[in-house]
C-alpha cells in the first residue's frame, strides 16, 4: 500500500476517533478563543520602513503620541449657524464620561474644524489605544451620547475607523446564502442531501476549527481584524473544493464496481495526492506575499495559509471517516441517482472535448481574445484605499464625509502633515512653499506648532479627496519641493506610500510565486510545456479578473460606487486565485496522465480526462463561484472587491481555460506535451500525483518502451 492508502485505511479502521477528534478539536478552540478573546492588531497596517510617512509616525509616537492614537469626530451641522462653546460643555461632558475616551478637543476655525459659513464644526474625540482598537461597546457609548444632540436643525454625524468597523459588522447572511447554494449545486450534482451535505460538512468543520485558532494565535503574532471574514472566505471555497474532489474521485470508483474501503483508498491515493499538491500550491502562492516586505500581511497571509492547510487536512482524514461511517448509505443513494440517467456519465464532457480537439486554433484564438480583452482594464488600475466617501449611502460615516465635503472641502477628509525636523524658520519656509502650492488650500494651512525644540508640525488641506490620483500627485511632489528636512504625512500620504512599495514589488512577487507554482507543476507532470502553459493561463486568467473588478469598483461600473482598488488586492488575489488554479490543474491534468500512461493514446486521454473531470471542475467552480460571490453583498468594500474578482476568476478558469483552452492546447502539443528534457529528469525528484495506479501504468509504458526498443 501506499502512504495515502495506509492513511484511508487508518480514517476507516478508527472513523469515530477521527470524528469526535475533530468534533472536540472544534468544539475545545471555540471554546478558549471566547474565553481567552481575541488580540487582533490593526496597529502595523501603515508600517512601511523607509518611508516618510513612517519616519513621521515615529516623531510623532516620541514627540506627540496623542496625535497617533485612537479618536472619533463628531461633525455638528446646522444650517442656522454653529454657535457658542457653551453649546458644546454638555457634549463634551457626556463624551468625557464615555469609558477609554481621553480627552474631547473643541471645534477651532484656526485648525480648519469649522467651516467658513459657521454651519459645521467638527469635534475631536481621542481615546486610549490605537485605531479603532476601542471595544465596540466604547464606540456605541460615543454614538449614544453624540446623537443624543441631535434636534430637528441640528444633525450629528459621526467618523472615524472604529465607527466604520462598527457599522461595517455582520456577514453571516453573506456567508449563509454562499453555503446554501453550494448545498443546492451538490444536491443536484448527486441527487442527495446526504452526500451533497459531506463537503459541506468538512469545510464547515475546517473553517470552524481554524477561526478558534486563528483568535488563539493572535496573541502570538500580528493578525489584523479583517483576517477573520477573509479565512471564512477562502476556507469555505478551498474546503468544499477539495473534499468535493475526493469524493468525486469515491463517487466514480463506486460507479466503476469498487468496493467502499477500495474506492476510499483510490480516492485518497489519486485525488488525495491532486489535493496536497493544490493545497502546496495555495500556501507557496500565499507565501510569496512575504517578498512584499510589508508588515500589515505577514500575520494575514498566515493565518490565510494555515486555514488552507486546515482544510487539506480536513479533507484527507476527516472526510475518509465520514465516507466509512455513512457508506452503506451512501452507496445506496449514489447507485439509485446514477440509475435514473439514460446516458453514461461524462458523455457530454466526451462530445464537447471532441468538438474542440477538431477545432483547436478556433477555441484557442476565441479563449485568448476574451481573456485578454477582460484583462487589458487591469493596466489602469489606481491602488488605494476605500474610505468612508465608499461606505453605504445613509450610515453615519458616509453622512459626515459628505457634509464635510460639502462644507469644508474635499481635501478635508484626507489632510496632509508637514513635520520639519530644524529650526523655526526652516519650518515657517516649508509653511510658504505650501500655502502658495497650487494643489493646496491656501487659507486652510494651520500655523507651525512646535512639538519639541526642533520638531514642528502643520496642517494642509489638498484641493482634491484623498482617494484622488491628484492628491497622490501632491504628495509627490510636495515631498520633492520641500526636500530635507521635512516630512509629508498623514493617513492620506501613507496609503500612497503603502500603494507605491506595492506596486514596486508586485514583479517580484509574481516571478517568485510562478517560478515555484511552475517548478512545482515540472516536477509533479515531468513536463517543461505543461508548466510554462499553465503559469501564462494562469497569470491570463487572473488578469482578466482583475480587469473586471477595476470596471465595477474603480470606473463604478454595474453596482458599486466609483473608487480605488484596496492597495493590496492585487496580489493578494493573484496569490489566492493563482493557487487555486492550481486545484483544477493538477486535478484534470493528473486524470489525463493516469489515462495517457495506461493507454498510450494522447487524444483519448484528453477526452476521457474531461470527461471524468469536467463535470467536476464545473460544480467545484460553480460552488467557490456561489461562495465567493456572496461576498458581494457583505457591507465592507474590500470584502466585495475580494469576492468579486475571485469568483469571476474561478468561473473564467473552470469555463474557459480548463473546458477550452486546455483541450485545444493539449491536442495541439500531442505527445510533446509530456516532454522533460534529460537533464532535469535527472535533476528534478520524482512526486507521484497519480497514486499506485499511475506508478503502475507508467511502469508498464515504460517496459513497453524498452522492450520495444529492445526489438
């Protein structure tokens, strides 16, 4: 026996240890992250070493941390005029009484929080703790005691990013919709809600486990807050991607005559090994994230590449328990849906893959227009960050990025700093410079406030928001105006900085993830073509998604509202969507080998490969399609923007790449498709995707060829 075979066996031999392990696993970290509670950490999102906003945080965390910590703003309108500061002692009392709140600054004109008609004035309220570190608790008391005010002229609105995350909360409708149309697919993919329910179960499972241990680990490293819905994301895709592999591959073995302890061990020795590889797949792509260098996704891509590997996991030891406690059932239900089907199953698949091995250059040429044409968007693509201004018409931070807008100015809402680190008078010059600056506000310039001896600081509002790419103009080239010693920041200039290190890295990062994931596919397939095709469909594939999301989200195409794409969105769908490609890879491409090495036919083994697999491509694709998808519909916009173009990705992967562009590609390579040169034969080791089937027909091709030769 091999080792996924000795592992099958095992899951059968102690099916009810693997379940309750799994049960108690789930049950015992739930369990201690509610007691224990979470230390996610939003606090590292703007560290960028080198940068200048960087070194400003640092001046001001030595010289003014009160400036860095958290706070809320309560924006204050009324069109008959904003009055007197005894309007203001009962809000600032009430506000003062509010748990973690440390101190309540009044509305200045001098500091640019009152607008020049009187009718706003914004009230600062700093609290303990970093950025939206607060509880929620401590923000619902600040919102209370803030709209308390409100009259039938006077309006409150509230900003800031713990408002935003409390308003923000929710999802699991988002999520539940997701898994009830997977449900759906695989009750018609098998005609049964008991084995339609098995991936399902296994994710869920998974997924459950690995958000208790994700809020364990927190305490350990470094895991930002939005970590959590992103792992329930993937987890679920990824987790009823792979067990709905393996039981296809059950499924089929039960079709074929096999017994149940003989169809899970084939199963878990064939797709098994498919799943370990996409898995490996997944979490070197993830791992890649790392060449980024930055901070912020170091805990995220951890936490994301550890619930990948939960899952693979789930699927190779809990699902093969479940296949032999529920088999007899289960065997019942699989022989009777098949029964009532008047055809063979994968005769469609057969017909199309013949359709399209007749005609290649066609659906080839057809595959790479429309990708290519979906993907030419992605070069316009403008990095940023969403903030309120995105948020949903009607909740209080969008109110109140409006009002300020409309009263004060667009560049209100994302002002820049300027920090000199000299004499008065070096920063009373830099004061000039940028009052006569075109691109700032002259009359909202603040005065130099000195932080220490030689440390002064000042306040500039843009004339442009601070998701605009004219505002990332300004902070270039005020940088470059001003020169040493000064600095230029602020939230608005971090994120072009966090945009720029990304985008100067990007390049990096796809050469070291497509450089492994290919290594990877050349040393599983012992093919140099197969390896380059898929890296160039992949990174296609995952362009025209990208594409499509900078259509809907930056040019406010179909549903959403114009805006940036989330800084870091680039590559964090390219490492997800690229190893994900990998799972339909490896899966149809390992059934296509296994059938070429038995019959020596590589035509035959293209069609019959689709067929086995095709049907499953499409209801795994379909599935992370529905699941992803769902996503769209959570409140958070970076949520929407991950879902969306995952779940485009996945549909152009499964339906175009993997039903048309491989067969056409793989009737036009032939029997060169499988071609290794001599010296990586050598070089590279030898890993068995096929389990003791293809071991054994590769052997026999082998002695064939020899004894041919040998003639």
């Amino acid at each position: 026996m091999t080792r996924m075979e000795r592992l099958a066996g095992f899951a059968q031999r102690h099916r009810w240890t693997a379940l309750v392990a799994w049960v108690v696993l789930l049950v015992g970290v739930t369990f201690a992250g509610q007691a224990i509670g979470d230390d996610y950490d939003n606090g590292s999102d703007v560290s960028l070493p080198d940068t200048q906003s960087q070194r400003m945080a640092d001046l001001l965390e030595s010289h003014a941390p009160e400036q860095t910590g958290d706070s809320v703003t309560v924006v204050l309108h009324d069109e008959r005029g904003w009055a007197t500061d005894a309007d203001l002692t009962a809000l600032t009392d009430d506000l003062l009484g509010v748990d973690r709140v440390e101190a309540v600054v009044p509305p200045d004109p001098a500091q640019g929080t009152v607008s020049p008609d009187g009718t706003l004035a914004l009230v600062q309220v700093a609290l303990e703790g970093e950025q939206g570190g607060a509880p929620s608790d401590t923000y619902e008391d600040i919102v209370d005691v803030a709209t308390a005010q409100e009259t039938g002229d006077l309006q409150v609105e509230l900003a800031g990013r713990g408002i935003r995350k409390l308003e923000g909360e929710g999802g699991g409708a988002s999520e539940g919709a997701g898994i009830l149309a997977a449900l759906v697919i695989l009750v018609f993919m098998f005609g049964s809600l008991l084995a339609a329910s098995l991936p399902l179960v296994t994710a869920i499972l998974a997924v459950g486990t690995t958000l208790g241990a994700v809020t364990l680990l927190s305490h350990l490293i470094t895991i930002p807050d939005y970590t959590s819905p992103l792992l329930v994301l993937v987890g679920l895709g990824v987790g009823i991607d792979y067990a709905l592999l393996v039981f296809s591959r059950y499924r089929s073995e039960l079709l074929g005559g096999a017994d149940r302890a003989a169809a899970t061990r084939v199963a878990l020795d064939t797709a098994g090994r498919s799943v370990l590889f996409a898995g490996a797949s997944v979490i070197i792509a993830l791992l890649g994230m790392f060449t980024l260098g930055i901070a912020a996704f170091e805990g995220t891509v951890t936490a994301v590449a550890f619930t990948v590997l939960v899952t693979m996991v789930a699927s190779l030891t809990l699902l093969p328990a479940l296949l032999s406690l529920l088999g007899s059932r289960l065997e019942r239900r699989i022989l009777a849906h098949v029964a009532k089907r008047s055809r063979r199953p994968g005769d469609g698949w057969r017909r199309w893959a013949w359709l399209v091995q007749r005609a290649p250059w066609p659906a080839l040429a057809v595959s790479m227009v429309a990708l290519g044409a979906l993907a030419v968007p992605a070069l316009g693509i403008h990095l940023g960050f969403n903030d309120a201004g995105n948020d949903a018409a009607g909740t209080t931070t969008r109110s109140s990025y409006d009002l300020v807008s409309d009263k004060l100015g667009p560049g209100a809402n994302g002002p820049l700093y300027v920090v000199t680190e000299g004499s008065r008078d070096e920063a009373e010059a830099a004061h000039r410079l940028v009052v006569e600056h075109p691109g700032i506000v002259a009359d909202r310039v603040s005065t130099p406030t000195p932080l220490a001896d030689d440390v002064f600081m000042f306040r500039a509002e843009p004339t442009t928001g601070p998701q605009e790419e004219g505002t990332s103009d300004l902070v270039t080239g005020l940088r470059d105006d001003l020169g040493d010693p000064h600095l230029v920041g602020g939230s608005t200039a971090a994120n072009v900085d966090y945009a720029a290190a990304i985008s100067d890295r990007f390049p990096l990062f796809i050469g070291v993830v497509v450089g492994l994931s290919a290594l990877l596919l050349m040393t599983v397939f012992r093919s140099v073509l197969i390896a380059a095709k898929a890296a160039v469909l992949n990174v296609l594939s995952i362009g025209a998604a990208l594409g499509a999301m900078k259509l809907v989200y930056q040019d406010g195409g179909l549903w959403a509202d114009a805006g940036p794409i989330e800084a870091f969105m680039p590559v964090f769908i390219f490492a997800i969507v690229f190893g994900l490609s990998m799972d339909y890879e490896v899966f149809l491409l390992s059934r296509m080998r296994e059938i070429w090495l038995a019959t020596g036919d590589v035509q035959h083994a293209v069609r019959e490969g689709l067929a086995y697999t095709g049907g499953v491509i499409t209801a795994a694709a379909a599935i992370m399609f529905a699941v992803f998808g769902a996503f769209v519909l959570m409140p958070d916009r970076m949520l929407q923007q991950t879902g969306f173009a995952m779940a485009v990705a996945v549909l152009l992967d499964a339906v175009v790449v993997r039903c048309l562009v491989v067969p056409a590609v793989m009737r036009l390579l032939g029997e060169r498709a499988w071609w290794l040169p001599r010296f990586l034969e050598r070089l590279l080791p030898r890993l068995d995707v096929e389990g003791r089937r293809g071991s054994a027909a590769e052997a026999s091709a082998m002695a064939v060829t020899t004894d041919s030769g040998s003639r």
